[in-house]
C-alpha cells in the first residue's frame, strides 16, 4: 500500500486501470489511474460520476420504452395471424407488402 490504494480497489485494480477495455494498460493509463485512485474521492469525481449514472439512467428508459413498443407490435401481429386475419400494412414487412 505504498501508493496509499485501498484493499478494495487492489482487487480489482488492472480492470480499473484498463479504462479502454483493450487489455493492455500504457505507462500514461497506469500514472493517470493511480493518481485518481490515491485518497478519498474529490467532489467533481462524485459529481461526475452523478452525471455519467443520470445519462446511463436516462439511455436505458429510452430503450425499456422502444424494447417494449416493439414486443407490443409483435404481439399484436401474432394475435392477428392466430386468428387468420390479414395484418395491417405496418406490421408487414416492405418485402410482403410489395408482394401484395
């Protein structure tokens, strides 16, 4: 612990470093991340970490809403061919709906 880095983040400590996920880690990656690991968290890491969690918050309602959009229009197209009906054109794929 001479680089005062806690127990914690030792553990997981080349993950956190790799920050491109690219499974090398250069000399700038290793000074850079020490550095931001050595004490306690300053009030624009917590600040910036607010912000990254909110976008990622707000990336994954959007995609939950078009997710469920779409499952709700394939439902409603398998009802239609369960009961034998002809789709509506926007459930028809542009290559079957020029074949009719």
């Amino acid at each position: 612990t001479d680089l005062d880095v806690s127990d914690e983040d030792q553990l997981d400590l080349f993950d956190t470093l790799d920050v491109d996920g690219g499974g090398t880690i250069d000399l700038e990656e290793l000074v850079v991340g020490i550095c931001k690991l050595r004490g306690d968290a300053r009030r624009s890491d917590i600040v910036g970490v607010g912000l990254i969690v909110r976008s990622i918050q707000m990336a994954l309602t959007r995609f939950e809403e078009t997710a469920m959009e779409m499952l709700q229009t394939q439902e409603q197209a398998l009802r239609c061919m369960q009961d034998g009906r002809k789709m509506p054109s926007r459930f028809r794929s542009k290559s079957v709906t020029s074949q009719v």
